[in-house]
C-alpha cells in the first residue's frame, strides 16, 4: 500500500517539479519588470506621472473589486439542500500548547445542533497543562504516543491522539490516516464555532458528492481592551471583503484560499493527492492547489466551494507584531504555494483557474510593494514640498477611498443576506474602515507581506506559540 509520504511525492510539484512553460515564466516576470518601470518613472517624469505606480495600484485593486461586486451582486444565503443522507463527519482539531482554550473549542463542536460524529484532538507534542484539562474535563488519559485513546467517558464522541511535536500537517496527516468518517472538519483550537456551522457543512457535503474541499466564514474576535478592539475592527471589514471575494473566484472554479481554522474534506480526496505539505507555510492553502492539479489531470469533477452558513469566529492578532508575523507566514506561504505551482500559471488546461486566478496571483506577490512604493513616493512629495503634484495625487486616492467606501457599505448588505451575520457589521463603523484604512490598516498588512518576503526566501517559518487574547476556558 503507498504511504502518505511516497503519494505526495508523486502528487506535489515541489517534490516532482512540473516543466515551467515559457507563458508562464513571462507572465511572472511581468510584475517585477513592470514595478522597475514605474519606479523609474518617479524619476524621470513630471506631474502625475511621478506617481505611475500610485496609479498602476489604484486601477489593479479597482478592477480586482469591480470583478468581486459583479460575482457577488445575486449573492444570497443559499436555501437548505434537498434532504440527503449525511456522509459520516468528523473533526480534527490540531493543537500544540493548547490548554488555555482547547475545552472552549471542544464544548463548542458537542453543543451544535448536528454533532460531530467524531472529535480527534490531534495532540501535536503539547508540554503545558493540555494532559490536566483533558483528564479534569473529559475523563481522558494520556494514550501512547501515536494512538488514539479510548473514547470520552463524559463525551463519547471526543478522543485524544498524542504525536511527538512535527508540525500542524503532521499531525493533521496522522489523524486524517486514523479518522473512518467521510468528510473531516479541520479546526484551530483558536476557532469557536457558530450554531448551525456543522450543520451547513453537513449538508453542502451531502447535496454535492463532487465538494471536495469547502471553508466556512470566519470572523476575527480580538482582546478586550482598547488596542484588541481596534484591529478586531479593521479586520472584521477585511474578512468580509475576503469571504466576498472567495464566492467571486468560487463561481468561476477557481477557489484557492480554503481557511485551514475551519474548513471541510473528503477524506479520501486528501489522501488521494497526498495529505498535508509539511513543509509549506500554509499547507490549507497549498493542498488546494494540489486538489486542483489532481482534478485536471485524472479527469476527476471536483469542486471546492464556500459555504455561507457555515460560520465561526477565530482568535485574531491583537497587536502590531501579532499581526505581523501572522502575515510573514501567511503571505510567505503564499510565494511559495506560488512558486511550487507556476508551471499552472497561464495553462489553459486548468480554465479560468489558469487563465485568470494564477496569473492574478502573480501580480498579487508584488501587490504590497507596489503600495508601499505608492505611499513612500507621496510622503517624499510632500515632505520636499512638491505640493503642485502632491495634491493631484490626494484627489486620486480619494475617489479610490469613494469607490472603496461604496463597494464597502453595498457589500456588507450583500454579506448579511449571504451568511445571516448582523453583530459587528454597522454602517458608521464600516464608513470610517473606510476612509482610514488606506492610511494605517493597510500599511501594516503590506509590511507583514514585505517581511512574508523574508521568510520565503530564507524558508524561516514554523508554526509557533501565539498569545490568545479573546478566548478563555470555559468555568469549571
């Protein structure tokens, strides 16, 4: 029988590079020669023209919304699907120094309305108080390394793997080759689900025997104090946009992005292409390429989708260097998800995942230099006192922040109506996002990117200990 390890071989372009077409390689190096250009141009040209890649990045981003409002202007929360029999469902939740949150997640999945079938602790090589909650709270003793325990004398459904410490993919890879239920939801220990989230996963897997692979909607929830509720609060409207923009990409069958804190399965489509890339910053997103490639090449009629009704709230970075390292990893991750699979960029083969999706990614890895860029240019303007150019340059971002606030306040009707979420979602507070985000919010985000630079060139990443801020266990 082939292992795990000896099928992602054959299934990851990382293992077994594919040949890079000549497309491909062009359409990649269009960024980068294009961002040289512009920059040139803040030295040779006078007027508005300092400021080409300003506008270069206005016009992108623009077009990149007008795309996502055109995909979602219909959206709205799907109907419940036609009774079916549900598949098996289990859940895994990956956890490493977990103890201060792992039994708020865990009451959690056992209250929803539909249960999961199976929940698996993958205990990825805990060394706090992980063994003293799952002892106090379920009546669980600590099994041999690499078995499963018995199950939950106070909740049957719960059992516990322990794994010397590898990884968040190792030990989602050792528990998939355990678990005997059909669809497997992954969930962070940080990820607290909504009533009804298991349900609607249920259900969309049960409707579709083609769904592979399908998110749920996250929204952030950060700390309590001042500084908590601040980045709660752009990133409230940041997620939005994004869960907007995954439905966009969905209808064309090109849905990359699967968010790994909570997300749903076929079991066997996993360990078909071979489980979870230890190696990748962000093995969720990577395996999605694969799931992608494997469909095109073996004829298979695969989907992958968002699910609106499924929703969750994760604990998201409260602070400036919280956030930032989460967006190293995530868009280091992103380059070298990119990197593996650039042979896909442009090949027709793949549809619109080929054509439109992958080589809009390739412009993306430039994205947040090119904002940076923007921003730097504009402060030098002003600080020389080149005020004449200055100002033209001002009246431009602010019929972009108007074209950003109009999509923004539309949308988030269009995002109520789809996944049913009210708390959190007012108009004033969208409104002044808005208006400030270009000139705070967004700045942190392409640093974070600029320094996912670093770490992809210098392959320094792991899955490190983070500070929860928002979710704290459950009272005894």
């Amino acid at each position: 029988m082939t292992s795990l390890a000896d099928t992602l071989v054959a299934e990851s372009p990382r293992l077994t590079p594919r040949r890079v077409p000549l497309a491909s390689r062009l359409i990649g190096a269009f960024a980068p020669i294009l961002f040289l250009a512009l920059i040139v141009q803040a030295f040779q040209r006078q007027g508005l023209a300092v400021w080409s890649i300003g506008i270069a990045y206005i016009l992108y981003d623009t077009a990149l919304l007008l795309f996502t409002a055109w995909n979602i202007r219909d959206l709205r929360l799907a109907p419940p699907p036609a009774p079916h029999a549900s598949p098996r469902f289990g859940v895994i939740v990956a956890a490493h120094n977990e103890a201060g949150v792992i039994a708020a997640a865990i009451d959690r999945l056992s209250g929803q309305a539909t249960p999961p079938d199976l929940i698996l602790i993958a205990d990825d090589g805990s060394s706090d108080a992980t063994p003293e909650v799952m002892a106090r709270r379920y009546g669980l003793l600590p099994p041999p390394l690499g078995t499963i325990s018995d199950p939950s004398s106070v909740l049957p459904s719960l059992r516990w793997l322990r794994l010397r410490h590898g990884g968040k993919a190792r030990a989602l890879n050792a528990a998939m080759l355990l678990v005997d239920t059909e669809v497997v939801l992954t969930v962070d220990a940080d990820t607290l689900l909504e009533p009804g989230a298991i349900a609607a996963m249920r259900a969309a897997f049960a409707a579709e025997p083609a769904l592979v692979a399908a998110t749920g909607v996250l929204a952030p929830i950060c700390g309590p104090d001042l500084q908590g509720r601040f980045f709660e609060w752009f990133q409230t409207y940041e997620y939005v946009r994004n869960f907007l923009s995954r439905h966009a990409w969905e209808r064309l069958g090109s849905l990359l992005l699967i968010s790994g804190a909570f997300a749903a399965f076929r079991r066997d489509a996993v360990v078909e292409v071979g489980g979870f890339d230890p190696t990748s910053m962000v093995e969720d997103y990577e395996l999605i390429h694969r799931l992608h490639r494997h469909a095109v090449d073996h004829q298979r009629d695969w989907t992958v989708r968002v699910v609106g009704g499924a929703l969750a709230r994760t604990d998201a970075p409260a602070s400036p260097m919280a956030f930032l390292r989460q967006r190293r990893r995530w868009f280091g991750g992103f380059l070298q998800t990119q990197h593996w699979n650039r042979d896909m960029v442009g090949a027709r083969r793949y549809g619109w995942l080929g054509t439109a999706m992958l080589p809009v990614k390739a412009l993306d890895t430039l994205q947040p230099l090119y904002g940076l860029a923007a921003f730097a240019i504009l402060i030098v303007l002003v600080v020389t006192g080149r005020f004449t150019v200055a100002f033209p340059i001002l009246i431009v971002m602010l019929v972009k922040i108007a074209i950003d606030l109009s999509f923004h306040l539309w949308s988030l009707g269009i995002y109520k109506k789809w996944t049913g979420q009210r708390a959190g979602l007012a108009l004033f507070p969208a409104l002044i996002a808005a208006v400030l985000e270009p000139f705070s919010f967004q700045l942190l985000r392409h640093a974070g990117a600029v320094w996912g630079w670093h770490a992809f060139l210098t392959g320094r990443e792991s899955w490190g200990r983070q500070q929860r801020t928002a979710i704290v266990a459950p009272a005894e």
